[in-house]
C-alpha cells in the first residue's frame, strides 16, 4: 500500500493496480471545495503514474458527499457567483477523468449523494451503493438547475420521466429503487460495502485495460451515432483489441483452460 505525500481535502492510497480516493471534509458531509478537485486530478495524475487500472470513489464519514460546499462560493464585487467558471475550471475536470478511457471507476456511495456530488458518482463506471444511501438532484431547492453531467447522464441511465421526476421534486432516491431503475450496478449491505467495492475494483484491475477502454468509448459514441456509425465503430475498435496481446492471451488462456494473466498490452 502506497500513498505519498497527503492530500488536504481527500485520503488516498494505492494497493496494487487499486486506486482509492476518499472524499475527507466529514464536517461539512465532504461538500466539494476547489481544492478538493485539484487534489483528486493530483491523485488521479499519481494513480496512473503507478499503473492503476481501477479507482474506488467514496466519502469519509456518514454521507458520500452533499456536493457543492455551499458556504465557500466565492462573489466578486457585484455580489455574483462566477458559476460557470468555477464549473469549467473544476467539476468539468473531475468528470472528465472519471470518464478516462485508461481506467476504470467505482463509486462507492456510502450515505447521501446530494447535488453536484450526485452527479459525480452517476459518471463512474460501476456505482455500488450502501443499502442506506440516497442519491439526491438537490439543485432545485437552491433554484439552481443540474451540473456537473447530470442533465446528459440521468436521463440516459433512467430516462426523462424519472430524470425530470428526480430534478423537480428533488426527492431522495433510495438504493434499491436507483438499483431498479437502473441508476446504478449494485446495492450493498452498508457494512459491506467498501469490502464489495474493492472485490469489484480488484476484479476489473485484472481486467483487459485496452478493451475495457475501448468500451467506455463506444459505449458513449453509441448516444449520438446511428446503427451505421456505431458498427463502424465497433468494428474499428474490435481490430485494435484483437491486435492487442491480451486478446492473444485471452485466446490462449481460453484454449489452456486458465484464468487469462492480461497486460494491457
Ligand atoms: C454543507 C453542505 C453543503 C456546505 C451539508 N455545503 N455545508 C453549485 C454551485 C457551484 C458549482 C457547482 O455546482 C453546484 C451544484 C451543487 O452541488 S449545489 C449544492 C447541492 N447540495 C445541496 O444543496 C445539499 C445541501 N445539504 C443538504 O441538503 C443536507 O445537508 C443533506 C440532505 C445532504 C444532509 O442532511 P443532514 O443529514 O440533515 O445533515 P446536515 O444538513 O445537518 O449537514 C451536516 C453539516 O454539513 C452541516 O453543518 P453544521 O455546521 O450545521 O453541522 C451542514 O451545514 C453541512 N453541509 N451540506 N453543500
């Protein structure tokens, strides 16, 4: 287990090819500061610098975030909250690498998920939630609309009606009923739940990273490509994994009857 220097604002360690990235402001629900943006890309930078090829994502404490810290907004003169900016410089950032191609993600909701912080699990890859856990589309009650992704990922995990329904009402979705909409992979006891979420991330660690990669992208390509386009794609992507050695080992594996030994080669 290896973690360098500390972070202010998350915990962080690596076990093997296992990245986890703890949010670590419990006082305040681990509400999002600018700092603690700044200090997951860092984490992030180092993970993939030591090879990791999966990265857990949970909270410190009882909630997995409350998003935006509503009480460090900064205003300028006018009174105005620069929003947008803060936007582009932070969350878009954060969203961005949980997204990467080069790993995968595991969100592992331990308590409320509110706001922007909402948002941030529904990117990940695979989100495992704590059977106490809510996911929040808090905005509304602050009269501010969705960020951080949730208008595009929400209604494609779980379609307009319960999207909308979500936003407008801000209700707190529990996890069984976000595991039966299909909002998220799974739904574990609380005291199980970083033991589920680690068995995952080793799992998908061991996985075939170049194909895993190529799957995320085409997953996303396939929202806005015709059937056409996204058999072209497939196809383009399907070569570059059967030029890859872990094809050539999952192959021979396969015909060896062993579990394949992958490289991300
Ligand atoms: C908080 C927060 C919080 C600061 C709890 N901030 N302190 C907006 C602007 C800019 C760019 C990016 O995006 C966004 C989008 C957003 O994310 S806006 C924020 C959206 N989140 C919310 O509106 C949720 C606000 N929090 C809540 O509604 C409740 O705290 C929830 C429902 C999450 C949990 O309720 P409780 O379990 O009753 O806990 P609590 O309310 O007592 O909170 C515990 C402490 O955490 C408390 O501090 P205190 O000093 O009184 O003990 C809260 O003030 C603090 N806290 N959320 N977002």
């Amino acid at each position: 287990m290896t973690d360098g220097t500390p972070f202010e604002t998350i915990l962080f360690s690596i076990d093997g090819k296992v990245a986890t990235i703890t949010l670590n402001r419990p006082d305040v629900l681990n509400a999002f500061v600018e700092r603690m943006h700044l200090d997951i890309h860092a984490a992030l930078d180092r993970a993939v610098a030591a090879g990791v090829r999966a990265v857990v994502l949970t909270g410190a404490g009882r909630a997995f975030s409350a998003g935006q810290d509503l009480k460090a907004l900064d205003q300028d003169d006018h009174g105005r909250i620069d929003i947008e900016g803060l936007l582009e410089r932070t969350y878009h950032e954060t969203l961005r690498r949980l997204r990467s191609p080069d790993y995968v993600t595991i969100a592992a909701v331990n308590g409320v998920a509110a706001g922007a912080s909402c948002n941030i699990a529904l990117a990940c890859d695979i989100v495992i939630a704590g059977k106490s856990a809510q996911f929040v589309e808090a905005f509304a009650r602050i009269g501010l609309i969705p960020d951080a992704g949730g208008t595009w990922v929400l209604p494609r995990l779980i379609g307009r009606a319960r999207a909308l329904g979500m936003i407008l009402t801000t209700d707190p979705i529990d996890a069984e009923t976000a595991r039966d909409w299909g909002m998220i992979w799974q739904v574990a006891q609380d005291e199980a739940l970083m033991e589920t979420a680690a068995a995952m991330a080793q799992k998908l660690a061991a996985g075939p990273g170049l194909a895993y990669g190529m799957a995320k992208r085409a997953i996303d390509a396939s929202i806005d490509n015709d059937f056409e386009t996204q058999l072209k794609l497939e196809a383009c992507f399907q070569q570059k994994a059967a030029d890859s050695k872990d094809f050539a080992e999952g192959v021979k594996a396969f015909t060896e009857k062993r579990r394949p030994s992958f490289k991300n080669l």
